[in-house]
C-alpha cells in the first residue's frame, strides 16, 4: 500500500485517542484555506472542514472525512459550497488521489452542495434513498445511487460502511463506519463536545436517541467519532448526543 507523504510525515500526531476528545485545533493541517481546511485523523481517513454562512448561527464550520488508500478516495459529505468541493478535489489531484465516489449523509447543503460539480467530473455519488428523495423535493442535486439500510463501499480493500440507523437531525441521515481504522462518520446525527441541538427545523426529536443507541451497538469498537460539526472525539459524543435528546 503506497503511504502519502502528508501522512507519514505527520503519522506521530495523527491519532485521535480513545480515552479522550480532541478538539480539531489540535490536529495538524495538511491544507489551510479562508474556505477549507484538511486534517489527517488517522492512516486512512482524512477530516475537511469547510464553512456554512447562516442567519440563526453565523458562520458554521461543517466537518466530512475523505477515505483514502493507494491512490484512491472516496469523499464523505461534499464541502458547502461549490467553490470549496472544487478546491477539496483539486488537492486531492495534486496527491495522485483518484476519487472514485461521493457520499452525502442527508440532504442539507453542507452534506451536497458540490454534488452538481463532482458529477460533472464523472464522480458517481451514493446515498440513502430517502436523500435522493428530499433532496430532489428541495431542488437539490439528487444523488445517483441510491439503497434503504446499508451499502457497503471500498477504497482499494477497505471498506465503508454506510448505515440508516433512524431519524434524527433529518428523516434520511445515515453514518459512515471504516472499521480498518474505527473511524465513524456520525455526520449531524452527532453533537460534538460544548454544542447544543442546532438546526432542528427537519428534526425527528422523539427518535434522535434511539437512533444513536442503535449506532452504539451496531460500532461498539469505534474509537475516532467525527460529528457534522465542531470537534472529533471518540464514543462520549455519542452518548452525550443520546443524553440530549433524551
């Protein structure tokens, strides 16, 4: 397996421990931008962190991960904007990074809003069917490949596991697993540490919980957790995430 040179260069101070959180301050920057940043997590797995103008909570940094190996990615969650999911591409380029697929967790713009642009570069994208669904309702661009309860994805030989576990901060959310690195994508079905509910304008309250226990079972190994927004931690932001909703 071929190693990026960011990586090993960083590989001492990549990994997230699992007995307590990281704030994203501090982990090292691989790339630094006014509108994207890019962080290693761990060998694999890549945190981008791009930013959504917004009237109720001012400017919100918006987390997704990129999997990565021997020359392959594929990107969960598409930056904010368009102009932020053609910089994260065009870094990825300049690492000899083939993109092979997009993920968009639900169908909010900070999940989708390069999804026009990544299937202009013959990107395919997946998503829950439910996502297709709202997202084609809110006229947004709709993903191409679509499943109920899981898909599972490969970057070179490890796998992603994409997961409907119930609604939460939307009807359609889903998580993103890498086992090879026990790395979980909670996405906004996550709160991270010091956050509070945030949107819940397409929120299921009454099941949030319920959904994330389901999580905790189904990954009871994770040790890095990435939430939708704010910093990674480990499985204590899933289980302050069910307290809150409780």
């Amino acid at each position: 397996m071929r190693s990026f040179y960011f990586l090993t260069l960083l590989l001492p101070l990549l990994f997230v421990s699992c007995s307590q959180e990281k704030e994203q301050d501090e982990e090292p920057e691989a790339y630094v931008s006014k509108t994207l940043v890019i962080r290693p997590l761990t060998e694999h797995v890549l945190l981008h962190t791009s930013f959504l103008e917004t009237q109720s909570f001012g400017r919100v940094p918006c987390n997704g991960v990129v999997v990565l190996d021997d020359g392959e990615a594929i990107i969960i969650d598409s930056p904010t904007t368009e102009e932020s999911a053609i910089e994260l591409l065009d870094w990825l380029n300049k690492q000899d990074v083939k993109v092979k697929g997009v993920v968009p967790t639900h169908f909010h713009i900070d999940c989708l809003a390069g999804l026009k642009y990544y299937h202009s570069q013959n990107i395919p994208s997946f998503s829950a069917q439910l996502t297709a669904q709202l997202a084609a309702e809110n006229n947004q661009a709709v993903p191409q490949n679509t499943f109920t309860d899981t898909l599972t994805l490969h970057v070179d030989d490890h796998p992603i596991l994409l997961k409907y576990e119930g609604a939460g901060h939307t009807h359609d959310n889903i998580v993103a697993y890498i086992p090879g690195d026990k790395v979980l994508f909670g996405g906004c079905l996550i709160k991270a540490k010091g956050w509070g509910k945030g949107n819940l304008e397409d929120a299921d309250t009454t099941e949030w919980s319920n959904s994330v226990m389901k999580t905790m079972l189904d990954f009871p190994e994770v040790e890095v957790v990435v939430p939708g927004h704010g910093g990674v931690g480990d499985i204590t932001l899933l289980k302050n995430t069910v307290k809150m909703f409780k």
